[in-house]
C-alpha cells in the first residue's frame, strides 16, 4: 500500500467501457511524485488515501475485467 493525498480531479469524458464507476483523482505521495487512482470510496481533495497498484488494484473488481492499475482502497482518519 502507498500513502497520499488527494490534490485534484481528473475528468474523462471518454474513456473505455471497462472502467469501473468512480472519480478518476490525482494523489501526490509522500516522496513528491503523482499518479491518477481510481477512487470508489468518495474520497475529498486533501483527504489523506491508502492506495494499491498493479494486480491487486485490479482484482478488486471481481465481476468485471477492469484496466485499473491504482486504486484508493481507504481514506485515512486525521485528527
């Protein structure tokens, strides 16, 4: 799993039939670098993420083939 946080949206009004419902966000991890993850769980801009990549990101989605490659699997509780 890698930490982040949310620091942007990414829209796609055209995009392959295969992706899964969710926004497409931008997260800037903790050395600086971003990536655009697939985020199921309604996540906002500044929540800190937990995210997964690869084969596991998509073998989350079970019922579908899905070309995910990272996807937000928590959002971490700040206080």
């Amino acid at each position: 799993m890698i930490k982040g946080r949310v620091t942007g949206r990414v829209w796609s009004s055209k995009h392959i039939d295969t992706l899964p419902g969710g926004a497409l966000l931008q997260v800037t991890l903790e050395d600086g670098a971003t990536l655009i993850a697939l985020d199921p769980l309604g996540c906002d801009e500044g929540e800190q993420v937990l995210v997964t990549q690869g084969s596991v990101a998509a073998g989350y989605f079970t019922k579908m083939k899905a070309s995910v490659d990272a996807l937000i699997i928590g959002s971490i509780d700040e206080t």
